[in-house]
C-alpha cells in the first residue's frame, strides 16, 4: 500500500467541521476505495478551541491556512475558508505553487479566479477539484467533465440554491408571501441574515459560471451573466403558475444558441411535469442535455455539512487513487473564450402580468401592441387576483371602474427584445397601473 | 500528446454501431477532454456489409471477437455482444488476458462472472469498466464507486428496466392491461418478442447484483436474489395504489438490515412524491442513499443505442486519461462475501388485495388472521373494481351475496413471514375466492 495521503482542512465551520468528521469515521472504507490511506493531518481556522465535535489535538493546528497550504505535511489543501479573494485565494495560489493538491467548495473564488487557478495547478502538475462547489452533495462536475466526455452538451440547467428554492416551494405550499418565508427560511437557518447574495441570484450565477465552462468548454465568465433574483415574485404569479400547469423555480441556465452562449439566471416557468418542477424545498437538482445520452437529471443535497463533505471526500479519494483530469474538463489552454449571446436575442415564451386599468379597451390596447410585434399569445387569463382576496382585502370593493385587474398572456416563442419593444408600448399607452411582471418560461426538451 | 488510443468494439447492434459513430462524431472532443486521442481502429460482428451509419471499410474487420480482443492493433476491448457465458465471456477474459482494457455493456455477464473477471482485470494491470451495464446512459456507476467514496451506503434503488416502466406507466395513463401494455410495447420495440427476461424481473435482477457490490463491498452474488415480475399486475392495483397516494414501479432495491444484505426486485407501491415514483416511461431512476450524503437520485434513459454509448465513451475515456480505479471499487481481495438478509425476515408495509366471498362475517375473519399475527393495519379499502365495471362486466350483477369483492389492506410494518403465515391462514379459513395479491411498500427517506 502507498504512502498516507496527508490532507489540510482550512476553515472549521459546518462544511470543514463535517470534513474531518468524514475522514475520521470513513477513513477505511476511503482506503480500501482508493489504495491508499487518506487522513486529515493539519487544520486551520481564525478560533481555536471551539467544539467542532471532534478532537482538535490530534491534528497540527495552523492559525494562518496559507502557512498550512504550503506545509511539507500536507498533501491536499480543501480549502472552505469562503471568500472570492483574500485569504482564500492567497492559500490556495499558496498550495498550487507548493506542489499540493487543492480541494475547494469555494464558487466565488473559481467564478473570479478558475481559469488562472487551473493555470497555476496545470504548471505545478496538481490536482484543482471543485465538486462540492456547485450543487453540494450531487456529483454534478464529474458527471459533465467525465461521464459526459463523448457527448456535444448544449443545455444545462438546474436549481442550484437551496433558500431560493426552499422559498419558492414554501410561497406556493403555504400561500405566504416572499417576505414572510424569507424570514422563516432565516430563522431556520436556511437563509443569511443579508440574504442578498442568494435570492438575487449571485450565488447561483457563480455555480452557473463553472457549469458553463464544463459544459461548453469556454473560459468562465461569471460577469456576463444576466442575474434576476426570486424577490419580485409573488402569490399571484405563483397562483398563475399553478393554474396554468406550471411551477416557478429560479434556474440557472446555460445554452448553445445561434447567436453564442446564453447564460442566464432568474425565476423560470417550467412545466409541472419536468423532474426539475419537482424537486422541491432546499433540494438541487441539477439537467444535463448531450447529443448521445439526451437528458440526465441528478437531484440531492446542495448544502449541508455532511453532503458536502461527501462531495470533498470524493474529490480527495480522485487524488488518492491518482486521478489526473482538467479542472474545467480540458486544459485550460484549450478552453475558447466564451461566446455571449445578448440577452435581448433570447428566444423562448413568456409570463407577463399587467395590473391593467378596468376601462374599456384598455386589453385590447395590450393586445395590439403585442400584435405589432408580432408576438403571440397563447393564454390569456383574467380573474380576482387570490392574494388580494385571501388577504381580506378590498376585493368586493374593488370592482369600481378604473381600479386595476390583474391579465396575465402567456405568449408563444418570440424574442426578448420584442417582449421588452412591447411593453415599452404598452407602459406608453397608459392603460396599466404598475409595471408589468415578467417571467421567462422553459420548456425542456421532453424526456423520452 | 500521447500516443493514441486503439478501440475495437464487437457487436455492431444497436448499440455498437451507435459507439463506433459517437468515436467518429467526438473524437476531438474526447482528444481535448483526456488529453489523448481516441479512435475505434477495429470492429467484429457475425455478419458483414450491413447499413449500420457508417464506413465499415474504415475499420479492420475481424470475424471472430475473440482474435479482435487479443490482436496487436487495439488498446481497448468494447464488448456489446451480450449473454453470460459464450463469446462475450471468452473474448472479454482473451483481451484482459492480452493486457487490453474492456468496456462492456455486458450486465448478464458481470452478475455471473464479475468478480473472476475483476480479479483477472487486476492480475493484467488493465481495466474493466461497464458504466453502460447499469441503466444506461445515467452514470450511476462512478457515482456509487467514486463520487460517494466517502460515505457508507445502506440503500440503493431503482427502476433499472424501461420495458417494464414503460409498461406500468402505459398501464396507469391509459387504463389498460398489462398483456395490452405488453404487445404496445413490442410492436414499439420496447419490449422483445420473448418479453420474460425483462417482465419477469432478471434483467432488473442483473443490474441490481452489479449495484449491490458496488455499494457495499460485497462480492456479486445475483442467485441470492429474491424476484418477483410484473405480470401479476392488474389494473385494480394500479387504480389503488392511485387512490393510496402511491405509484407502483418494478424496483431493484438493495439494503442493509440488521441481519444482513436484502437483494430483492419485485414490484413496489412507492409514494407519489418520491423522486422514484415520478420516474416514468422508458426512463429508469436510480436513488442512493449515504450516511453523509443523504439521498441522491439519477434519473435518465436506461437503454438507447446512443444513451449507451454515451455510457461507454465515458469509461474509455477514463482509460485514456489514466484513471485506474478497482472495477467494484475496492480491490476484488477485499470484496467481502455477500450475507444475504432472508426475505422472510425483511421488514415493511404491504398492500394486499384480496377476493373476498361476500358473506357475513368474512371480513371478519381476515381482520381476526392478521390480528393473530400481530399485523397492524393502517388502510381498508372496499370498493368495487373500476377495472370490472370499465371492462363493462358485471358491476350491476355481481352483488348478489357470494361473489368476491375485492378489499385491499395495508398494513403498517410487519415482516414478510408474518404475513405469508397470515395469508396462509386466511386461505384455509375459506374465505376468499382466489390468492391474494401482494405488494410490497417502500417508504423511502423522505429528501430534506
């Protein structure tokens, strides 16, 4: 058997502290996996001391990671310090330069600084590992960097923040606003006290980015990305969404188009019957579409400590076993520069809710500036909004010509800039009280 | 770059002829992600000059497998000929005996003879990987052997058959019997004209051997499992199990119990919400639970000329990188012998569906056989059968007293040898009009 694999954990909070609990029950199961016996030897955090639930004395404290990083008595570097810059970056580049293997579950930092990373881990002849990063537990990027290897991918999309999807799916279970279930999902622990980076859909955009490049073998590009957030979603587009056989969902989505690579996030209509529409409550869920196998789904824990925990023990044990593969799939020299198709070509149907004055005319005044711009329509809805009611409002009041009713038209195929000509035209006329609702609807490729 | 990689693929069916044009359609993209060129340099089948989408000429032709499989000119044996023993056996044990690697899609094979061809794959240095083996396209495989090497896995489960899936799922949405079901399904070329192998469960039973060895360590023991097919299946169970909250899948399930392994396939009343239960038509779903990871689920196409190559691209495009990894995760050494749980003593709920004589005090006597056996029961549902009156039989005449009407149970957790003993008592107390149909529930860990 080979020498032990000597593995440096910076960062003890939940994910770090799970990691060593891995290793530390699992270490014999990892070995006779891989050949070779794996331990954690050295940690790092800023506290020393804290119950982490495991014995901090039996491994070589470091106060500074990037000290650990570069130690003779490390092999592999995880580092889950968190940050795009700072003291995870500087470890990190620490580790690589020094000849270690390094484990992240760090989107931030590889959305900022994957390609120099790769660079720098291809120059040193180490191992940059990363599947932790994108959709927790579920092996997302070993499947579209090597069980995906014989196949042209050219859609990928999925749920890949929990409290953005554990939001969503409270709103439509229990009828309660966004506010209301964002401060649920913080006193759960689901959410951060500034929850910003997460139902903006930042979080999302940097998983989104790493995808990307797997997928489509290009530089990362995380700045290119169009990000809309879940904050603008309410019961009555969730209420639409269920009536009209769909459900909402805040997607990340990567696509091949004529016009280059779109990258997108924001709330998504998808039909109810897609396995992404059901995965629901802090679950990911993460579709892949190739030439060869068509669709492959892959649902599970996308945070937690355990789960990501068993997302680094996995990578780990490719270093152990010897495992040499491009970070992004194909060395980083190859990887073309990513292609951006403008948002304003995107093609796809629409969900658009008017707040429309009850006058006479006033639809059809909707209905012909989409006509001019040639956009179809495939639903036309117009009824009590259910919020207003169900929250004891002034629905019974609330028929007096002039006041506003909610129309919602889903449209067929078009394109976003027509969409937006459109409503342009419409906020122009007059004829609606606030400004429209906007979501954009996917419909996957069918599973056969 | 490295030298390339020869590939000879032997059966040129659906699937190989599929292989052979992904490697003319992918090859520089594999080239690029593996850092090594990869071309099909060879091919065999029984019968030459066929339409199968591309220049045979292009390749060396062999007559004979066995000669391709040991021949100088390729690195890489893909055998897709099929059946357990015979010239799949002798050509894939020739070529690891040459030092070639192999890829196969081979799953009868592998339940007989994986271990002896492991232990020859590890005695020549070479490997031998079968991610098409086991549903498909979806690579449950190397998420079972690498990407959950970290945790310890106490249950996996799948749909591993599309014909049968396709079938219950057919019957459910159309409302018609599993013998219709089944000539759709051949004259669609989702079922063979000899449909056994499949309806009956040994082709789940195959794949679920494979499985069960790479979650647990276990050597393939395939006689050890317990197998029940679908053909007993009627259209009262589909609408009760409707009715229940529950959807009834052909189920691969392997598990650990307290008194050892359970291997069982047979068909199951899963609940509508899992992610399982929503896996429909040809399309098979695999879930792995971990102590770390919690629940992963893969869903994807389990057959398919090209979901297959798909499958196989990715494990040569492993050899080509490199990637040495034992073929059922651990050592063949280290495999430990599988300890098969009875099925006697497995532990769960189950739904039964009797035909009772309608007549005082029936029921009665039921209630009384599996109080006796200390069987709780959670449901009772009687009710005439939609399948009697849509058939436009004798709904209106059948309730004169003595005929049988059917009354479904479930029971909450019991173990199986209770309830064969119970069922056994009910027989001899002469109340019901034929053998009562049972199916066993399985209540997966709900997903967080």
């Amino acid at each position: 058997m080979n020498q032990p694999l000597r593995v440096g954990v910076a960062g003890l909070g939940t994910v770090g502290a799970s990691t060593v609990r891995l290793f530390e029950t699992r270490s014999n199961g990892i070995s006779a996996n891989t050949g070779r016996p794996v331990r954690v030897t050295a940690v790092s955090a800023r506290t020393r001391g804290k119950d982490r639930g495991f014995d901090e004395t039996a491994y070589t404290w470091f106060d500074d990671a990037g000290e650990m990083a570069a130690s003779e008595g490390i092999d592999v570097y995880v580092e889950l310090i968190g940050g795009e810059d700072g003291p995870a970056l500087e470890s990190v580049a620490a580790a690589l330069r020094a000849g270690k293997h390094v484990v992240t579950a760090n989107k931030a930092l590889l959305a900022k600084h994957g390609l120099a990373l790769a660079k720098l881990a291809e120059e040193n002849q180490v191992q940059l590992c990363f599947e932790a990063a994108v959709a927790g537990g579920i092996p997302v990027i070993k499947t579209l960097r090597e069980s995906l290897a014989g196949n042209d991918v050219d859609h990928v999309y999925g749920i890949l923040n929990g409290t953005c999807n554990y939001i969503l799916t409270r709103m439509q279970e229990d009828r309660i606003s966004f506010a209301e279930c964002l401060a649920d999902a913080q006193r759960l622990g689901y959410a951060e006290a500034d929850p910003t980076f997460d139902v903006e859909g930042f979080d999302t955009a940097h998983k989104l980015a790493i995808l990307t490049s797997l997928a489509f073998g290009t530089e990362i590009d995380a700045d290119s990305i169009y990000v809309e957030g879940i904050s603008s979603i309410t019961l009555a587009d969730i209420d639409a969404a269920e009536e009209l056989g769909y459900k909402i969902k805040l997607l990340g989505i990567a696509q091949r188009t004529e016009s280059g690579i779109e990258q997108r996030v924001h709330p998504t209509m998808i039909p109810k019957t897609a396995a992404i529409a059901r995965t629901d409550g802090v679950l990911n869920g993460v579709a892949i579409d190739g030439d060869f196998i068509g669709q492959v789904v892959l649902v599970g824990p996308g945070a937690g400590g355990d789960a990501t925990a068993s997302a680094i023990a996995g990578d780990v044990a490719d270093i152990a076993r010897g495992t040499r593969v491009a970070p992004f799939g194909r060395p980083s020299g190859e990887l073309v520069p990513y292609n951006r198709a403008r948002m304003r070509r995107h093609e796809g149907g629409y969900y658009i809710r008017f707040s429309v004055f009850d006058r006479p005319g006033a639809f059809a005044k909707i209905a012909v500036c989409m006509a001019e711009k040639k956009i179809s329509l495939e639903s036309i809805v117009q009824r009590k909004s259910k919020a207003k009611s169900t929250a004891g409002g002034t629905a019974a009041g609330a028929e007096g010509a002039g006041d506003p009713q909610p129309v919602i038209i889903i449209t067929y195929e078009t394109t976003e800039s027509a969409v937006k000509e459109a409503l342009k035209a419409v906020e122009d006329a007059g004829v609606i009280a606030t400004k429209p609702q906007i979501i954009r609807i996917e419909a996957p490729h069918e599973q056969k």
